[in-house]
C-alpha cells in the first residue's frame, strides 16, 4: 500500500512537469480549451503565425486584400484555421475574421491607415492552439476621389497662347491609397486614359478649344469631369500707323503719337511697345530699348520718360495682342528731342 502511494506520488509529480514543461515551451502561443486526445498534443513551440504577408493592398473603394503565406505549422490531421485581426499602427489589434485560406478582404467603417496581423489557429480536442502575431503590415482603405488640376505649359490655362499648348492633368489624392489614371478628350475628339499624370497637346487657332479631364486613385475613387478652355493666337496683330514722335512736357520725354491704332482680329491689342534710340539721323532698325503701355492705342500719346533731356531721339511703335504676338515695325519717327 505504501509502495502504491510512493508510485503515485512519482506519477504526479512527473506529470505535473510535463505540463510545466509543456506551457513554458513557447510563450508566443496558447492553448484555450481541454484536449480529449492527451497522446496527441502538439507542441506549442511549432504553432507558428505565416511567416509574412505577400501584399496588403486596398484593391477597391474602401476594401483592404490581405494575402499571406501558409504557416510553417504542422497541421496533420488537425483544423487549421488563420485569425485576422485589425488595429490602428502600433495596435492595439481586434479580431475582425477567421478563414482556412491565404486571403481575407476586410472592409472597416472609415477610411484611414490600418495595420494587420494574422495568427494560426489550431484545433486539439475540444479546444485549440493559437499561435503569436506574424509580423504586420499596414495598408489603407479610401474611398475618397482625388482632387484633379490642370496646367498649360506649367503654368496657369488662363489667357491666351501663341503657339501649341502642352496641357497636364494631374491629381492629389490627400491621405488615400494615390494617384491611379488621368482622362482627356480633347475637342470632343474621344476620351483617352493612361497613368497620372497625363500629358496632351493642344494646337491650332481658335478661342475655343476645349479639354474635359478627369481621374482616378489607384483604387477607382474617380473624380467628376472638368473642362478648360484653351485659347491660342498664331496670327500677329497689324501695326500701328502715321507715328510722329515730339519732344514732351517733362523733362527727359519724348511724345510718341499715330494716326490708327492696332488691329487684332481674334485675342484683341493688349498694347504697345515704344523703341527708341539716340541719333541725330535715324539709325537703323530694329532698336533694342522699348517701353510698354498697356491699352493706349494712338493717337493718344505714348510718353517714353527717363531720356536724356535735349538729345534727340528716333521712335517707332509695335502693337502687342493678348496672346503675346507682335506686329510688324510702324514707321519710324523723328529725330526729336527730348525735353
């Protein structure tokens, strides 16, 4: 009988080791339940998580596709399952699925950054091992449409052009996944789509060219169409005529006037410039000095200042239109004092 209890008492304390041994074998993973199979007891140091993610990326508006590799665990005939979870960076993290596959699409409430881990889940008995955390991997769901812009020979569409205008169409997509495809249709000629930024030339004369354009995130949030107005001017505005020029009120001008102003059939005269050199007789054109008046066609006076006072001078008039275009040289006046 003592005997007995001595082997008992052996057993127990065997055991209890194993157990001992058995829990402190992998701290990463745990068992949750009772196991009705005690001879067949995994151990927990080979339940591991899949060793990485292979992509994590926002395939449509909103979603997030996760995908990873198969865990190194040793399934045998045993349930394998893997438990998504779902947390801001840094986590926490929540479980937000269980699949027996190497993907998951999860679709959280609100659009922002979130991280990902995956864990291995599996069955023993009436319970089951849950590995650790494989290693995370943060991703976005957007469901925002970017902002498009566009620009005219890297600057502003507005005004007029003087030649063939190249037009981009690019996007800014904010906190979202980024910028996916631009579209154009230029001159209701079709609408065509590649990678954003896009780039397309708008030629020809007319005030009325037009480009709808449009875009969309790497996600398919699209935008809604724009359109612009491309207005280019090839033809050069008429010069001015009859230009005298006399010696002005202040000292150091010189009054430079005509009989007919400028002429622009399609973007309009913007001004005129003055050229202006020193001569006793008039030296040969074109001068290299001009000043520019803006909307003071002759015959109103164009007042060149800062001459040298009593030094005569020579003039003659250009007339510039709104898209830059500059007409042939006017007559040339003088020679004339300054006063």
């Amino acid at each position: 009988m003592r005997t007995d209890r001595i082997f008992a008492a052996a057993f127990v304390v065997l055991v209890s080791t194993a157990i001992v041994g058995f829990s402190a074998g992998n701290s990463s993973a745990s068992f949750t339940g009772t196991t009705t199979n005690p001879g067949q007891i995994l151990n927990t140091q080979n339940v591991a998580p899949p060793a990485s993610f292979t992509s994590a990326t926002s395939a449509v508006a909103g979603r997030i596709d996760l995908v990873w590799t198969a865990t190194t665990s040793p399934a045998g005939s045993h349930a394998l399952t893997y438990l998504v979870l779902r947390g801001p960076v840094g986590g926490p993290y929540a479980q937000v699925g269980t699949t027996a596959g190497l993907t998951y699409s999860d679709t959280p409430g609100a659009d922002g950054t979130y991280e990902y881990v995956v864990q291995t889940k599996i069955a023993q008995g009436s319970g089951f091992f849950t590995s650790g955390n494989s290693a995370t991997k943060s991703t976005k769901s957007d469901r925002t449409a970017p902002t498009m812009s566009a620009t005219c020979n890297g600057g502003s569409c507005a005004g007029w052009f003087n030649g063939s205008v190249t037009f981009v169409v690019s996007g800014a997509d904010g906190a979202g996944v980024g910028m996916g495809t631009a579209t154009t249709n230029v001159d209701g000629a079709g609408a065509i789509t590649s990678a954003a930024p896009r780039m397309v030339t708008v030629s020809g004369e007319s005030a009325t060219h037009s480009v709808v354009y449009s875009g969309a995130d790497a996600v398919s949030n699209a935008s809604g169409n724009a359109s612009q107005t491309v207005k280019i001017d090839l033809t050069n505005p008429t010069a001015a005529g009859g230009i005298t020029a006399a010696t002005g009120s202040n000292s150091g001008d010189l009054n430079v006037t005509g009989t007919s102003a400028g002429t622009d059939a399609l973007s309009g005269v913007a001004g005129y410039r003055v050229y202006y050199a020193a001569g006793n007789s008039c030296p040969a054109t074109p001068y290299a000095a001009f000043q520019y008046f803006a909307g003071n066609p002759p015959p109103t006076p164009l007042v060149v200042t800062g001459l040298i006072s009593g030094t005569k001078y020579c003039a003659y008039v250009v007339t510039v239109d709104n898209a830059g275009n500059l007409s042939a040289l006017s007559n040339v006046a003088g020679p004339n004092k300054a006063k």
